[in-house]
C-alpha cells in the first residue's frame, strides 16, 4: 500500500467518525437527553409539596395557583377562562393565588388589565418553585400537597375539567 491509499482510508474514515457523532449527538437532542440532566428542574408532579413564600396552606382547605406571566400570550389568551375560575373558585370559598415573575406591581396591573380579580399575588422565579412553563394551573390542599395541575393553554375540554375540580 502507498501512502496515498492510507491517507485516503484515513481520511474515509475519520470522515465516517464524525458522521456517526453528529447522528448521535442529533439522536441525544431530539430524544431530550442532551438537555435533561440530574440537576436540571424537573415538573412539579400531582402529590408534591408546593412551597411558596408567604402562602400559608392550612388558612384554606383548597386554593388554585396560577402561574403567570405578564409576556405570556396564552396567559393573555386565557383572561376569560381565568375570569370564570376565578368567580367558580369564590363561590366555593377557594382561595386564588397568582404566582409571576415580575414584580408585584406589574403583576397586580396586568391581571387589572384583563380583568382578573385573585386573593393573593406573590413573586417567584418559576423554575424555583418547579414551574418550568407559563400559564400552569395547580390545586393544591391545606397540607401544600399538589392535587391537580395543568400546563399550557387549556383546551375548552380541558378548562372545564378545571372548573369540575374546583366544585370537588
């Protein structure tokens, strides 16, 4: 064999190595492995204790927390639904928490904007408190136990599920 041959075959090769690699590497990213690692935050699940600053549970047997977000477009497409839940939530004596992660300020003036009346705003990086997407809504007990959770903008299906939860 001449060294030409060689460096061909080498080259072929090498050239295989780094196709292999970068199917796999798109294998890994597509799939969702590349992204999710042992430390990242993880979905808070049904049956999980919900910590927020400054809720105390046990003042109510049941509350509903909505995870907004002022930029959030389906949180804002939404509106009307929360509206509903929120009058369903105060007729069954259910307390009503929003959670954003802007300023209180700019919470309490966006959900006045779109008409939404809750009992409590409080601020919160949603990763920290296992959120990872806005809107979210979640039931939760007077232990601080998660009974029911939603995520994303709701089909009509779904929301009327929601509003079954709350007569529950």
């Amino acid at each position: 064999m001449n060294s030409g041959t060689i460096a061909k075959k080498i080259e072929v090769g090498a050239n295989a190595g780094i196709i292999i690699v970068v199917l796999l590497a798109l294998c890994l990213w597509l799939t969702g492995r590349w992204s999710r690692q042992s430390g990242s935050p993880q979905t808070l699940p049904v049956g999980a204790k919900f910590e927020l600053k400054g809720v105390d549970w046990k003042a109510n047997k049941k509350s509903m927390v909505l995870a907004l977000s002022t930029t959030c477009q389906f949180c804002t497409e939404s509106a009307g639904f929360y509206k509903e839940l929120v009058k369903k939530c105060q007729e069954q004596h259910i307390k009503v928490v929003a959670v954003f992660p802007q300023p209180q300020e700019q919470a309490k003036a966006y959900l006045d904007g779109e008409g939404v009346s809750v009992d409590a705003i409080r601020r919160s990086s949603l990763p920290d408190i296992q959120i990872l997407g806005t809107p979210t809504l979640l039931v939760v007990d007077d232990t601080g136990t998660v009974k029911a959770i939603w995520m994303g903008k709701l089909p009509s299906s779904s929301e009327q599920q929601v509003l079954a939860s709350v007569g529950t």
